[in-house]
C-alpha cells in the first residue's frame, strides 16, 4: 500500500530552521544556509518515519490577498524577512526539486492554503496526508486521512491526529476556524472577541457547537459574553472567514521518491559537504 502524501508548510519550516540553527552554517559564498540544512533535514526525518509516495514543499503569499482586505491588519506587526534568510528562499525551490520534492507556489493564497487543498484531494483520491507545518490553524484539516506533523517536540516533530486536536484544545478540528475567531491568533494579529480567551471560547463550542450558534444564542450567556458576541458578530464572522482555509483546485501529486543523490549533487553545488556525504549515503545504501 503507497504511503502518505507529504505536504510541507515551507514558510513555517525555513523560519522555524532559520532561528534554530546557527548562522555560522555557510555555503560556499560565505552566505548562511541554515535555513536551507534545518528545513530539508526536517523534511528527511518525516520521509524516514512516513515513507509517504511523494513529498511536495508549499510556498504562498506572506498574507493572502482577500484575508488582508477582510482585515488589514491580518500579519501587519509581523517583522520584514531578514536578508539572510530571504537569500535562502530564493534559492530554496530549486534545491527542493533536485531532491525530488514537488514545489507548489501560490502568488495570492499563502501555503497553509495549499496545504489544505493538497489534503483534499489526496482524501478524495482514496489517499492519505501528513500535513508538516508549525501552524496550529492546520489543525482544521485534521482527520481519518489526514494527520498533522508539528514541529518542536522533544523527540522530534509530533503527530497531531483528531484525539490530539481534542487534548490541546478540547474541540473537534471542525471547529478550529470557530476557535480562533473567538480566542483570537496574536501571530496573525487577529484580536479574537473582547474578554473572551481560550476557556471561554472552548466553552462556547462545546455548548452552542459554532460561532453561529453562539452569535444567534448569546442572551443564554452571560452578560460580558453575551455583548461581545453581540457587538462583533460581523466582525467574529470575519476573523472565522480569514481563519478558513480556500480550496484551491489541484491535481493529485504523482508518485515521486526523494533523489538523494540529485539532492547531494544540489547540496555540494551549495557548499553543504557534510550534508551532501549525508545524502550520498543515504542514496547508495536504496
């Protein structure tokens, strides 16, 4: 039986690497990649795990185009990339396709977008999905078929299944984009409904089942509550609409294993030697 599809978040995993690793990591032209050596590196750990029939690296929009005119200040305190590492996503693709990974662009939809719609359609084609991002909305697409793989464990990245949704946030992973209307996400600068945090918004869910619901039974709360969900409605509906994932039509990826040895090719070409000996190793003992 063919193993999972890898979609990875590549935004979230190259900064993720980028702030980890140290920038005395150089290539040959004196530039760090060490966001380039931590993401693949992550990348090869989910490979070794999941055995998945092909691996396809997401890129999209720093904030999507429609989430920015719903909400302008959707991702607006967010820093500028540094030089360091905007050297390194330039030359990030074409080092992801010589290891055999797929990269999937998206010039107005950011790569959470794509991760979603990538899960989609590998569901519908009677496929499953390991989803590599450090991005908890993704936790929405969490289910059967689909599972999250996320960054930062003590032993490595962690699986996030439907149980897992329920033991971080006490909420199916339905509700997610209901969840963070209400709680709010201070990293993409939504505020989330005044005087109501995670508990409250976790209570709301597990009472009334969606921010609709809620909206259209507040008087049941009390008075604090019930006049935020009042006063927002429009505004809740918002962030719950910028917190949904679009569905982006694609093709279902074919079959494709990592190169290893164009990878290492690739890495030499960079000046990552030891990575390099690492993938050629990697690829003669197959």
């Amino acid at each position: 039986m063919p193993g999972p599809l890898v979609a990875v978040d590549s935004p979230s995993l190259l900064y993720r690497a980028f702030h980890a690793l140290p920038s005395s990591i150089e290539g040959a032209d004196g530039r760090p990649v060490n966001a380039l050596l931590g993401c693949a590196n992550q990348v090869l750990w989910a490979i070794e795990r999941h055995q998945p029939r092909a691996v396809v690296m997401c890129f999209g929009a720093e904030a999507a185009v429609y989430r920015k005119e719903l909400y302008p200040p959707y991702h607006a305190a967010r820093p500028e990339m540094p030089e360091d590492l905007a050297h390194q996503w330039e030359r990030a693709p074409a080092f992801f396709e010589a290891l055999g990974w797929s990269v999937l662009e998206h010039d107005t939809l950011e790569a959470d977008d794509l991760l979603g719609s990538l899960a989609t359609t590998e569901v519908e084609g009677g496929g499953s999905a390991v989803l590599f991002t450090g991005d908890r909305d993704m936790f929405q697409c969490v289910g059967e078929q689909v599972v999250v793989l996320f960054p930062g464990g003590k032993d490595g990245p962690t699986v996030i299944d439907e149980a897992g949704v329920g033991e971080r946030y006490g909420i199916r992973p339905d509700q997610v984009p209901d969840f963070i209307a209400l709680r709010g996400d201070p990293s993409d600068g939504l505020p989330g409904a005044r005087g109501i945090g995670e508990k409250t918004a976790r209570e709301l869910l597990r009472v009334h089942g969606s921010l609709e619901e809620a909206i259209a039974n507040r008087d049941q709360e009390r008075p604090r509550v019930c006049a935020a969900l009042r006063d927002q409605a429009e505004e809740l509906r918002e962030f719950k609409a910028i917190a949904t994932l679009v569905h982006v039509p694609l093709e279902r990826p074919p079959d494709q294993p990592t190169d290893h040895l164009g990878g290492a090719a690739a890495a030499r070409e960079i000046g990552m030697a030891q990575f390099a000996k690492r993938l050629e190793a990697l690829g003669t003992d197959r």
